[in-house]
C-alpha cells in the first residue's frame, strides 16, 4: 500500500465476521471457561468493590439488569417515534435545554435560565429535571397524567424523577403488561408535548405577564398531550380494523420491524381499561351489526383537563 494512503483504505485480509457470531463465539468461550475460586485468603484490603459478586455472570448484577432493562424499553417498537428519541436524549442527558445548551458552549448563562417567567427564581437554570417536573408549567400537565392514571386504575404515580423520567414502575402500579405499555405512551406523550411547549416559549420574543404566560404554556401542553393520545387511540383502532400497510400514503419501510396489525383483546387492554379512555360498542346497521370506537378522554373527562 503506498504511504500516501491512510490505514482505512487497505484491503481487509478476509472477511469480517458478523457481530451476531462474535457474540456466539464469546458467550461460549465464557461457557467453556470453569469459575476459579481464589486460593488465597482475604487479607482485609478489598481491591474490588465490596458490593459487586465478583463471580457473577455477566450482566447479573441487578444494577446492570436494571438499565438492561432501562433500554430495551426505551427501544420498544411500539413507542412512537419522536418520543423514542427524546427518551433516549433524556436518558443520556443531552436534551437541548437550556442548561446543556450552556454546557456546550451554545447559549450564555442568561439563555441557560428557563424561559418562563412563572418560576420562583428569576434565574432558576433550565435543567432536565426543572424543564419537564420542576416548573410550574410541567407540573401542570405532570398532575393531570398522574390524576389521569389514577382514574384508570386507582393508583396514584409519584411525579419524580425515577418514575417519570426513568420508567421505575412501583408495585401495583401497572397490574399487566398491557398496562405497562399504556402507562410508558402516556408518559411519552405528555413528556414530548411539554418539550414542544418549551420549545416554542424558548423561540418566542414577546414579553407577557407571568399568570398569562403559564395559562397559556401549560394549556399548550396539555392540549398538545390529550390530541397526541387520542391520536394514538385511534391510530391503533385502524390496525385492528384495516391493514394499514394497503391504506394511501403509508409507505411500507415505515413498518419495519413493527406489527401492522392489532387483535381486538389486544386494543381492549391496552386502551379500554374500565372504559376510562376508549370504550366499543357494537352498533346495528342494515348490513348487520358493527363495532364502533367511542373515545372518552377529553378536557374534562375522566380528569379535568386544566
């Protein structure tokens, strides 16, 4: 290879194996290697961590299996896809606000404060956890989401920021996965239409007074993540009546890796719990009978809105 060419541009010498049989191939090199038990005793100075089994598994540790589990949520199918993408920002900490723009060198401190001029402190830095929990507008639509839940299933959410934030479910929260799965696209929505408030209270230049500019961001907000989960309802009542992938404008790699259809049990579980968000009911026609959706979510039901 002549020396003006850098080291990318020679030719492999064979090729590269996928990382799917790497993986195989190290998995059973683990297998076939026996656990050695230390011979010598322990002297009294621990030289690794006292609180992690030395001889574990890989990956057993229940910290390691809890973020394990931490992100293949957070690359569920199911999610949509702008809200797949700020949790994954949220939980790697690189969420364009105010704070982090600051920390990168893009805004000044001035710019680094939250926008709203409702929050207690005239320069309370606009961190992750005061731009979707901390600030009055956030906490707003954070109540109607726990308050909502609460209606569904007699459980009150802890509005913090393992529950919201990192998905920590409490026992007796979610009594299946479906509701799992329900619980996770509500706090999704709520969690992007919130960002998209402040985003749009970021971009504004005109002044209002403190009550009238809460009033306004948080019935952005709010408006934002009921059409959002009514959108979502609706969406998933057309996979169980029709296949989307013959329906005009959806193109077919928008579905990879995704189910382009949904069993009925399936959408009663996941969005007609008590009928508190969606219900069916079975309507006569001439042509016979037809099972209709009828949403039930509004401003003022089950929850008030504002």
């Amino acid at each position: 290879m002549p020396t003006s060419q850098p080291a990318w541009m020679a030719l492999t010498r064979g090729h590269r194996q996928h990382w799917s049989q790497r993986q195989q191939q190290q998995q059973a090199q683990q297998q076939q290697q026996p656990s050695q038990q230390p011979n010598q005793p322990h002297s009294g100075g621990a030289t690794v961590h006292d609180t992690v089994d030395v001889l574990a598994p890989p990956g057993s540790h229940p910290q390691l299996c809890e973020w394990r589990r931490l992100w293949e949520l957070a690359s569920a199918a199911y999610f949509n896809r702008q809200h797949r993408v700020l949790w994954w920002r949220i939980l790697h900490g690189c969420v364009m606000c105010g704070a982090f723009s600051a920390y990168i060198g893009r805004a000044t401190v001035e710019q680094a404060c939250c926008p709203y001029a409702c929050c207690s402190s005239p320069a309370q830095p606009q961190t992750i956890s005061h731009m979707f929990l901390e600030c009055p507008m956030a906490a707003t639509v954070i109540s109607w989401l726990c308050r909502l839940w609460q209606a569904m299933t007699g459980h009150l959410p802890d509005a913090s920021v393992a529950t919201i934030l990192a998905a920590s479910t409490s026992e007796g929260q979610c009594a299946s996965d479906a509701l799992l799965q329900t619980w996770h696209r509500l706090r999704l929505a709520v969690l992007h239409s919130i960002w998209t408030a402040a985003r749009i209270a970021a971009s504004s230049t005109h002044a209002s007074s403190q009550a009238s500019q809460l009033s306004s961001q948080s019935h952005l907000a709010s408006r934002l993540a009921l059409k959002t989960v009514t959108s979502m309802i609706h969406h998933d009542w057309v996979k169980c009546n029709d296949d989307v992938r013959q329906l005009a404008g959806v193109c077919s790699s928008w579905l990879r890796g995704r189910d382009p259809s949904m069993t009925l049990e399936a959408f009663r579980n996941l969005w007609c719990h008590h009928d508190t968000l969606a219900s069916i009911h079975t309507a006569h026609t001439g042509t016979g009978d037809k099972l209709e959706l009828v949403v039930n979510l509004s401003d003022m039901v089950p929850v008030q809105l504002f």
